[in-house]
C-alpha cells in the first residue's frame, strides 16, 4: 500500500527495503513519492547518510540471501534423548 505522504528517515528505509525486490518506480509510489524517482533516491540517500549506511541506490537494499538459508547454514548440537541431558 502506498503511503499518502513521502517517508522519511528509518520509516523510508524500511519501506524501500521491504519493496526494493519489486523495483525503483513501485518502491518510489509505494514509499509516499508518486512517480518522482530522483526525489525518492535523494530522500533515501540522505535518510540512509543518517544512519551512517552508505548506498549507492535502491539495489543496495536488496537481501541477496534470504534469511531462511542462512538459518539453515548451522549446525543443531543437541543430545540423542532428554535423559542425555
């Protein structure tokens, strides 16, 4: 759902995070900036500057690896029984 006005700060970030996978011009509506891409790129610049995260666009927000693989990647150290406790 598009936000009625422009985002901004952590709530912008969150926002373009959350629909970076769906690509600038849906992000940029959905986070308050109707079809402004370069406002909504310098709000999230700025926004992100805040938070001492430097990124280069949108793109840079994208999770190359979803967080159920790397829950997967440990290993479960358990005993055979609960009376190996």
């Amino acid at each position: 759902m598009a936000s009625s006005s422009p985002l901004t700060g952590v709530i912008l970030v969150d926002c373009a995070r959350a629909n970076a996978t769906e690509g600038l011009a849906i992000a940029t509506e959905r986070c308050g900036y109707g079809d402004d891409t370069a406002k909504f790129q310098a709000a999230l610049r700025s926004a992100c500057s805040e938070m001492n995260v430097d990124i280069d666009g949108l793109a840079d927000l994208v999770d190359d690896e979803p967080s159920i693989l790397r829950a997967e990647r440990g290993m479960e150290v358990a005993p055979d029984s609960p009376s190996d406790l």
